[in-house]
C-alpha cells in the first residue's frame, strides 16, 4: 500500500485535530482559527479541503463513522457464542482501547443534539452511523438467541434499538455526572435481561 501523500496527510491531521477539540468544545465551539493554528494549516488550504465548515463536520463525522463500526466489528470478530460477544460490545463502553471513557470519545454522545439542529448533513451522517451499529447488534443478538447464549426475544429488532438507547443514555448520565456508574448499571441490566 502506498504511503499516503502530503496532501492526504495534512487532510487527516485537520481532521483528527478538529475531532479533538470537537470533542472538548463541541462543534459549534470549535474557532477554525484555533482548528488551523493547532494544525498548522494557513486558512486558504483549509478551504482547499473543505467547503465549509460544515463540510468539514461531514468529512470528520463520515470518518468517525467508518472507524466506530470497524472497531465495532474487529472487537466482535472472535469466534464466541452471540452473548459473549455482546458483553465484549457492551464492556467496551466502560473502557476503550486507549482507556479513555466512551463518553469522553463518543461523537455521537458528544454532538447528536448540537447538530440535529444545525445541520442536516450531519445528522444524516451520525443517524446513518447509528443505523449500522443497531443493525450489527441486531445480527449479534439473533445469533445468541440461536446459540442458546441470548434469551429469546420476540423482537431482536427493537431489542437491538432498546438497548443502543439504553447505553447511549447511560453514556450521556455518566458524562454529566462525571462518573462511570450509570455504564455499570447498564451493563448489570444487559446481563440481566439478555445474557441467559
């Protein structure tokens, strides 16, 4: 694979620092003056690569997509029975791989109700993201009720919904209590009522 050119590189240092400070300031905090100082690109290329700002929520939001649900499928990936793998899903809230809190990392935590509001595109891009995801755990709990790992569940469909909610819910209360409990209660509450 060819290592990728300077163009492409100064495209993804824009983005994963704009996805830093999204993280911390939100997106409508976010001063592409401080975007490009932190970066070290001059405004004129910013536009080179970007339309708009906007444009460039898209672009991070469609990256942050693709990576979410290919950490989502390599976590998953070993060959354990539905159950198994949905508490390795659920766990991985608690603790990502750098150790950092899901809620200090989660775009969708982060900015679901900021731009569902502001910009159509990108809430196109994170809905289309959570559609992905419930859809993956979907899969995952319908192999569990077939392996005999999952309770039956008369609908794995809004199961899988139901229980996106409920973390993202959790995640939000954790980040607004600054404390990790609510992901302990769910993850109590998952086993509970998925895990037979």
């Amino acid at each position: 694979m060819n290592a990728p050119s300077k163009s492409e590189q100064t495209r993804r240092r824009i983005l994963s620092t704009g996805r830093k400070l999204v993280l911390g300031v939100g997106f409508t905090g976010m001063g592409l003056k401080e975007l490009l100082g932190i970066s070290g690109v001059p405004k004129g290329s910013f536009y080179h690569y970007f339309a708009s700002k906007e444009a460039f929520g898209s672009a991070m939001l469609d990256d942050y997509v693709a990576e979410y649900l290919d950490r989502f499928d390599r976590l998953v990936a070993l060959p354990q029975s539905g159950g198994d793998r949905l508490m390795t899903y659920c766990q991985a809230w608690l603790a990502n791989e750098d150790d950092q809190s899901i809620t200090e990392s989660c775009l969708v935590v982060k900015l679901a109700s900021e731009i569902s509001d502001m910009s159509e595109d990108m809430r196109k891009i994170l809905d289309a993201g959570v559609i992905q995801l419930v859809a993956r755990l979907e899969t995952i709990v319908r192999e569990g009720i077939a392996d005999g790992s999952i309770n039956p569940i008369a609908d794995p469909s809004e199961a899988a919904r139901l229980l996106y909610g409920r973390w993202l819910g959790a995640a939000i209360l954790a980040k607004l209590g600054r404390s990790q409990q609510p992901l302990h209660d769910a993850l109590s509450d998952t086993r509970t009522r998925f895990i037979a």
